[in-house]
C-alpha cells in the first residue's frame, strides 16, 4: 500500500495532501475549541461553520501560494517547514479575522491555540512520512560504510547534507583547526587530525572525505601524506571553484587525483606570452587528438586565435577533440574561432604545404609523434620515419608557407637516450637547429619536458585499473624514477615557451622532484584504503611485482645534455645551450637515414642513430618482429621505396 502511495503520480499525491489538509484545518479548529471550552462535545452552528469555511479557502490558498504542496515530502528540507509555519500562521490570522466580522461564537483565544493545534495536524504527518521514507531508502540500500569527513568548514557541511540519502553514514568531521575542537558541524562532533586513527578503529571507518574548499596543492598534498600510513580510502570532491562556476556537483566524490600527491601548484601563467604566437593568429596543431595536442588545443581555444587547425591521422582522436572544442567555444562570441578539422599524416608534405598555404598558418605546435618507448622499439622504421622524417617534412612545410614559428614537443628521453624513441626525437631536434640556421623565416623552439600525468601509456592510469582488478600491480624495477607534470601545466608552458624563441632554442621545463615509480605505486594502493602484500605481510591485498626493464627502458630520465643552462624570465622554463650541426652536415645524415628506413633495414637505422652526434646509446638487440623474423629465416626482402620528399629538392 505505501509503496503505491509512494509510487502514485505527482498530481494524484497533491490531491491528497489538499483532502488531507482540508480535514486537518477542520479538525485543529474542532480540538482548539473543545481546548479552550474544556469540553470534549461541541456544537458547531452556522457561523462558526461559515468562519471555518472562509479559513479553509484562505489556508489551502496560502499553502498554494507557499509552493507546500510542490514540495517532495521525502527531501522535506527547511524551507518548506517554514512555509507550513508560514501557512498555518495566515490561517490562525483568516480565523480570527472571519470570527470577528461574522460574529462567530468563537472565542478570542482559540486562534492562538488553533495555531499550534493545525502545526501539529498539518506539519507533524509530513516530518513522519519524509522520516520514514528516508529510513525505508536507507534501509534498503547497501550496507552502510562508515566515513568521517576531512574539513569542517562549508564544503565540508555541503557534502554531509548531499549525501545523507546514500550508503555512506558520517560518523564526525576532522579539522586540524583548534578553534573546531569539541565543537559540533550538523550534531556531528570535530576532531583533531590525529583523533582519526582512534576514529577508525572504534567505528569501522572505511573512507575519509576530503572536503577542503579552495585549500593548495601543497596543503591538500600534506594533509594525504599524513592520512597514507592509516591505509584507509582517501576520496575527495572537487575544487569549490568549479562546484561555484557549474563545472561539478559537490557530490561528485571522486579518488584522490594524482596532482593531489605530487604536491605541486601551477605558477601563475605570463599572459603576454599565452597571446603572442596564438591571440588573432592561424594556429596549427599537428597530433592534435592526442594527449599533449588535444591539451593545447583546448588552451589555445581560450587565447582566441582567429583560426585552429587540427591535424590528426586518427578519425576517432579528431571527432573526440573537435566535438570538445565546439563546445568550449560554445560560451565565445559567435565565429570568433574558425576550426578547422583535417586528418593526415605528417609524413605528407605537400598535403602539409598546401593546409598551412590556404589557411595562412602562422604558429604550429607539432605534437604529432609516435612516444611509447616498447611499441617504437618494436617498429624501429615507422617510428623513425614518424619522428623525424615527420617533423622535417613538417619543418619544410612551414618554411616554404612562411609560417613565422614552429614549437616541437620533444621529451627527457632525447638526452642520452637509451631506446629509439628518444634517440628520434633528439634527431628530430637536431635537424630544427639546422633548419634554424639556414633560414630565418621561421622561428623554430623545441620545448623539452618529462611524463605527463593521465596521458596514453602513463603509469597513474595503469596502476588504478590493476588495483580496481585486485593487482598485482607491476613496476619494472624497484629503483626506477621518473619527473611528472600535469597535462594542463605542461601544455600552459610549452606556450610560454614558444613566445620566447629566437631560433633554434631547446627550453626545458621544470619538472620538480624526480618521483620513485615503486612508491608512487604503494602510494596509489594505500590510499584506495588497501594493504600492500609482501613478505612482511602475506595477508596484504595487493601485490608489486617487478616486470624487469623494457627494451630501451632507463632507471631515470635527464633533461639536460649537458650543464650549459640559463633562465628565462619564467620560473619554470629554462634555457638549454647544446651543440649543433650544420644543415648540410644534418642533411648528409638525413639521406643515410631515409635510405635505410625506404630499405626497411631496422638494423642500418639503428646503427645510423648511434653514429649520429645524439648521444645515443643502445646495448639492446633489436626486437623489431619484421627484422627478427626475417633475419631468422633469411627471407627478408629489400624492397625499394620511393621517399615521401626528395632530398634532392631540399635546399643545402
């Protein structure tokens, strides 16, 4: 039966609390007046009835007019308690007032005792029905997971009320402010920080909440650092300013996000340089679908360039980011920003050539690139042909189109580099400073920077889905360390960057402290509330196992080839000053190397990258799957390939 009730359409549920509260204004003035008489039988005459009858239309008129009857009864919240107040109060008033004119035998004190009697018949059924259902809900849900909630401010109240109706129950509200201690936030005692542990232990805890407003990087990053050791999950809500501007509900609770435990807050960017190569400019973004490009390409939206062209080989990577980008430029002035979307591949040259020519590119960030480190030890070619010979056709395509400056997105692991990745882009670096002195149209920048937290193949992403299946999570190697950034900063400074060249620059960006990937990973399981499984503790819940290096995998990653480094007028972008070749030295090189890669000769690309004044180093066997298995049954075939460019076109 409540379940129908409960379940019946709005209008029908409004018809009865309109009968219901027809019969409880006639009943509180019945009982308001045997009260007042001491009588438990009254007789009702003509006038009496007649006042009842004006108080009747005046309240169920009032309670209209009140929105009570809109009210959902089982999230009653205060608000519509005050408007039954309110309500009942217009009646008493309609009471006494109709009493008077009609003359009613009605005495003069009975509308003061009706006030109270119709807040009991009108108001007390209502705080029942939303009490009951509420606990019915809870009954019905889940077991109940005891949390205490991380701030006592008012986020911290905010995300109590919102999820009162769930399967979480807040057992009190930590604060490390000591004016908080002993007080009460919603009946719920404040503790201090180190009351947690004690809290834990006596009510099952199973979650913390972290409700800290618009508290810093580096605070929010202390205060998990001090909540790691009691292995209990750690969630958290999402900044206050994106709860005020819309972006998030304030129950949108979500794990610890990983900038949280780096601790780091992003330097206030320099807006001259965020408009220099982008405000009022044709903007271009080659891999613009990927997990940098698409980045700047969001951050260069919000410059207003008068034109951006995404470039991108992947149809489903150029939907995804041209459908986000329509409606970031949704809140712009209408056509403030041309988008352009065009797939293809940067290995095409005269397809680059003729898109920077119509569209009058003047800036383009080339974030096109093929960067796992096994995947392009495994196709030693392509991922060559890619890197470099891509970003040169690139380079030739803005010279020829007089785009006046080229950013190269390049990595830590061009300095040294151990795997072929790294050692391509520390080629394709190479050929820019060439091109940069034989020209100067065009200002070349490489822009030199670590991991980016989130991207395709990071470990963050990696090591939450093996604890969500239970682990093991697998490191390769215990001392292994690496520098992370967020996407978002990486993407901020590599603009920055690029306003500042002069030709031929390599900047490096400031990555901060080098994170040890073993403890990054014990850090990730702790704060999901689990226990690391070891030979100290073989009742633990998740395992680390070592996988052993990749090929061309190194224990730690330099972002300088040597010691010549000089600060620019931002705190987070350095100046690297390297050697260089020579354009027809590097173009000497580049024939070598495009032979060999028409060849389909893994082995002679190789050896060409480890003669090459680079800096590469490679004790690894090839592993490229073509190679091997051609080599090992003496089949491979040679077999002639026209390049894409003819060197013989290009300039000495």
């Amino acid at each position: 039966m409540l379940g129908l009730l409960l379940n019946a359409p709005r209008k029908a549920k409004r018809v009865l609390s309109l009968v219901y509260d027809t019969l409880a204004i006639g009943l509180a003035l019945y009982a308001s007046i045997c009260l007042r008489l001491g009588a438990v039988w009254v007789d009702i005459g003509r006038q009496e009835l007649a006042s009842l009858g004006i108080t009747l239309i005046v309240s169920l008129a009032a309670f209209i007019k009140l929105g009570l009857y809109r009210a959902i009864l089982r999230y009653m919240a205060h608000q519509a308690l005050i408007s039954v107040v309110v309500g009942v109060c217009i009646s008493g008033a309609a009471l006494a007032a109709s009493s008077f004119f009609i003359k009613a035998s009605i005495p003069r004190s009975v509308p003061f005792i009706y006030v109270f009697t119709a807040l009991f018949f009108v108001g007390t059924p209502r705080l029942l029905i939303r009490s009951f259902v509420s606990h019915l809900v809870r009954t019905k849900a889940s077991i109940k997971e005891n949390i205490v909630i991380y701030g006592a401010g008012y986020s911290g109240y905010q995300l109590a009320n919102s999820i009162q109706d769930t399967h979480y129950k807040v057992i009190a509200f930590i604060d490390d402010n000591p004016k908080l201690k002993g007080t009460l936030l919603r009946g719920l005692p404040v503790y201090k920080p180190r009351s947690l542990n004690k809290l834990i232990k006596q009510h099952q805890i199973t979650k913390v909440f972290l409700a800290l407003g618009s508290a810093s990087r580096r605070r929010r990053s202390q205060i998990i650092n001090s909540l790691e050791p009691l292995s209990i999950g750690i969630q958290t809500i999402p900044p206050i300013q994106d709860i005020l501007s819309g972006k998030a509900k304030i129950e949108d609770i979500k794990d610890v996000e990983i900038e949280d435990l780096l601790g780091r807050d992003p330097v206030k960017p320099k807006v001259e340089l965020l408009h220099a190569c982008v405000t009022n400019k044709s903007v271009m973004v080659t891999g613009a679908g990927g997990s940098i490009g698409s980045e700047l390409c969001r951050q260069i939206i919000q410059q207003k360039p008068s034109k951006l062209i995404l470039f991108e080989i992947s149809e489903v990577s150029l939907y995804q980011i041209e459908q986000e980008l329509l409606r970031l430029a949704e809140g712009q002035s209408p056509n403030s920003v041309e988008l352009v979307s065009l797939i293809g591949s940067v290995q095409d040259q005269k397809l680059l050539t003729t898109i920077m020519q119509t569209f009058g590119v003047q800036t383009v960030y080339h974030a096109a690139a093929y960067k796992h480190v096994p995947i392009v030890e495994h196709n030693i070619v392509e991922g060559v042909r890619n890197n470099v010979f891509g970003t040169w056709y690139c380079a030739e395509a803005a010279i020829a189109s007089k785009v006046e400056s080229f950013v190269l997105i390049s990595t830590d692991k061009a300095v040294r580099s151990t795997n072929i990745m790294g050692a391509s882009k520390r080629f394709a670096e190479l050929l820019l400073q060439g091109l940069a002195q034989r020209q100067q149209d065009t200002r070349f920048t490489m822009v030199r920077f670590g991991n980016v937290l989130g991207s395709s193949g990071s470990v963050v992403p990696l090591f939450r889905q093996q604890i969500k299946n239970g682990g093991p999570v697998t490191v390769t190697h215990p001392d292994i360390i690496r520098y992370f950034m967020t996407i978002p900063e990486a993407a901020e400074l590599v603009i920055q960057a690029g306003a500042m060249g002069q030709g031929g620059d390599v900047f490096v960006l400031d990555m901060g402290e080098p994170v040890k990937i073993v403890d990054l990973a014990k850090r990730m399981i702790h704060l999901s509330g689990l226990g690391i499984k070891d030979a100290n503790n073989p009742e633990g819940d998740i395992e680390i196992q070592f996988t052993g290096l990749r090929p061309g995998e190194k224990l730690f990653e330099e972002l300088l080839v040597g010691d010549n480094v000089s600060g620019t007028h931002h705190s987070r972008i350095l100046r690297a000053e390297e050697e260089f070749l020579i354009w027809p030295e590097t173009k000497r090189l580049l024939t070598q190397l495009q032979t060999a890669c028409s060849n389909q000769i893994s082995k002679d690309v190789k050896n060409l990258l480890t003669t090459a004044p680079i800096g590469f180093i490679s004790k690894e066997r090839i592993v490229d799957p073509i190679w091997v298995a051609g080599n090992k049954a003496k089949k491979l075939r040679l077999v002639q390939g026209e390049p894409v460019t003819s060197i013989a076109d290009v300039p000495n």
